[in-house]
C-alpha cells in the first residue's frame, strides 16, 4: 500500500467514528443542560454553561449563537444575559441540533464517497455497503428525531448515572 493512501485510510477510519463532530456533542450537551437549569425562560449565562459543563467559552458561544439563529435558543447580552430555550423542550429533537450545527451530511452521503448516496459515479451506481448502511442511517434518523431534549433531561434526572 502506497504510504499516502495509507495515511487518507487511517483518516477515513477515525473521521468515520466520529459520527457526530466535537461542536455538535457540544450543543446537545449545552442545550440539555440549559433544559435542565432554566426556569420559566430564565437565562444561563456562557460562563455558568462553559464551566459547568467543562467547554471551552469561546467555542461554546459560537455554537450556541448559531444554535440562537435558528430559533432554539434565545440569546441576550448584558449581565443578566444568557441563554435559554425558545422552544418546548419536548418539541427540540436531537435531529434539530444535528441538522443546524452539523448539517444533513451523516444523513445523507455515503460512507465511502464524498457525496450523496444517489450521485455515486455518472452511473449512478451505489457503494459496497449500501443497502447495510442505508438500514443503518435509517435507524439513526428514527433515533435522532424521536429523542427530544425534554427526554435526555429526563433521563438524565432519573440517576446519578447518567452524565450531561
């Protein structure tokens, strides 16, 4: 094996097990935890979050703005600022953070390629993993829009087992 292609096959491996990118564990993490501290459309400011949840701020404040542009959150600066929820945390889905912070990617390409499952070649041919992983995504996408926020701070609040 070519060294170069070795190195873009260990890449391949180890982006492939990162389903989901660091800035979207983030916000679903930032979100539930805004869920589970907030009160009646209390704030939560950057720094409580970031601290509290170990993240670094600046980081975090970009993710939650971006989170705030698609109606999520609410933001608001001053010393009574902060974040909070505009929406029910039963109507948030993990799908919804996906969608905005990671886009439709995992979804929607194949595993192998670098485009939609439906574009492979000028054929349109598909992949050797096709069919296994389009069964797959389909239980993720199940997955991701069933499980709301309002269900992570449930369960969450059930045990000490369980960690935001």
């Amino acid at each position: 094996m070519k060294e170069g292609t070795e190195k873009e096959l260990i890449k391949f491996q180890l982006k492939s097990t990162d389903m989901l990118s660091s800035s979207c564990k983030y916000g679903i993490r930032a979100v539930t935890y805004i869920a589970s501290k907030s009160k009646e459309g209390g704030k939560i400011g950057i720094r409580q979050i970031s601290e509290d949840l170990n993240l670094p701020t600046p980081f975090l404040a970009k993710i939650l703005q971006l989170l705030a542009k698609q109606k999520i959150l609410s933001s608001s600066k001053g010393p009574h600022g902060g974040f909070a929820l505009l929406k029910d945390p039963r109507k948030i889905t993990l799908l919804d953070i996906i969608v905005t912070i990671d886009g439709n990617d995992l979804l929607e390409n194949c595993i192998i390629h670098n485009t939609t499952c439906s574009c492979v070649g000028e054929e349109k041919l598909i992949c050797p993993i096709h069919d296994e992983y389009a069964r797959q995504r389909g239980s993720l996408l199940k997955l991701f829009s069933t499980k709301t926020i309002y269900s992570l701070v449930k369960s969450a609040n059930k045990t000490d087992d369980i960690i935001i």
